[in-house]
C-alpha cells in the first residue's frame, strides 16, 4: 500500500501573499476615500465662496448710488471684523444693541455690506457662509468708469486659505490659496 498523502488546504506562504494583497487593496480604498473628502470640503468651500461674492454683488446692486460713487471699492478681511461698522437702524451684534446712525447715508450702508458679507452678525453661531471658510478676504476693484468718473463696473473677488501642502516648516508655505471672481455691472 502506497503511503502518498494528498496536501489539502493552505499554506503559510499563500496565506501570507493573500494577506499582503488585501492590505494593498484596503490602504488603496483608505487613500482614495482620503481624496473623496478632501474633494467635497473644496467643492463645499467653492460653493460657499460663491455664496458671498453674489450675496455681495446684490448689496452692490440695491445700493447703485453708493456702488456709482465708489463707496464699495476697497478690501475686507477676517481682522476687520473686531470694528463693528455704523449702521442705518438699530441691530444686535453679539448681544450689543447699536443705535441707529442720525445721518445715514449710501456710504454707511455700503461699509456695513462689506463687513457683513465677511465677519456676518453674530460670532457665537454660523450666520454667515464665510463662517464656513478659512481667513476670507473680500476685495472689490473698480473696473469701468462711465465719463461722470462714476464707478459702472466692478470686479469682485473673494479669496481664502485651503488645503494645507506638506513639506514645509513656515506656515505661510503650507497654505494654498483659492479664489472666486465675479464682474458686476451697476445700473
């Protein structure tokens, strides 16, 4: 009788590869799962930004005589929204109720537009979509002058930090920037 034995099963060497390729193919899902969030936050971010330049853009437009004049030329940042701005009627900001300003005119309205569309009016919840956003900077150009010297065009751009690069010890070199632009014509 012959005493050959059949093998059956696996062996040490088969289990091994089979583990080393599904580690492989999980840590494949774990980066490209990574990309997908990374993605959307950008794509959410962009959403956002776009929020504000025409919320902006619509300030602008109601108030075409300010607009006209240039009240709305300037730039907005995260720092300036310690100064709270005058504004045309009584409102609350943080729990501080300000009294309404006795000669409101367009230039008063529009330094109230640029600062809420960046800093919003209430620093304890999410009121505005640059809550959402990392050091917004709004800046608004004039583009066009009509022949009365009064502003007729504007190029609207809002601009933020996203996504932290790698390979560096500065802060300043591991921020990317993005940006969203908008030209807006005023009647």
């Amino acid at each position: 009788m012959p005493l050959t034995t059949k093998q059956s099963g696996f062996a040490m060497l088969e289990a091994l590869i089979t583990a080393l390729i599904v580690a492989i193919g999980v840590s494949g899902v774990g980066v490209l799962l990574l990309r997908s969030l990374q993605a959307t936050q950008d794509s959410s971010q962009q959403s956002q930004a776009m929020w504000i330049v025409q919320d902006f853009a619509g300030k602008l437009r109601a108030n075409s005589s300010a607009a006209r004049s240039g009240d709305y030329i300037g730039q907005t940042t995260v720092a300036d929204c310690a100064n709270l701005p005058t504004m045309c009627a009584s409102f609350n900001i943080n729990g501080l109720i300000t009294s309404s300003v006795e000669n409101c005119d367009s230039n008063v309205m529009a330094a109230y537009d640029s600062w809420t569309s960046v800093c919003g009016l209430d620093s304890d919840s999410f009121d505005t979509p640059s809550d959402f956003i990392a050091n917004p900077n709004l800046n608004s150009l004039c583009e066009q002058r009509d022949t009365d010297n009064e502003c007729v065009r504007y190029n609207i751009t809002l601009t933020w930090d996203t996504k932290l690069a790698r390979g560096s010890d500065t802060a300043s070199e591991r921020t990317n920037t993005n940006n969203y632009s908008m030209t807006v014509e005023v009647n």
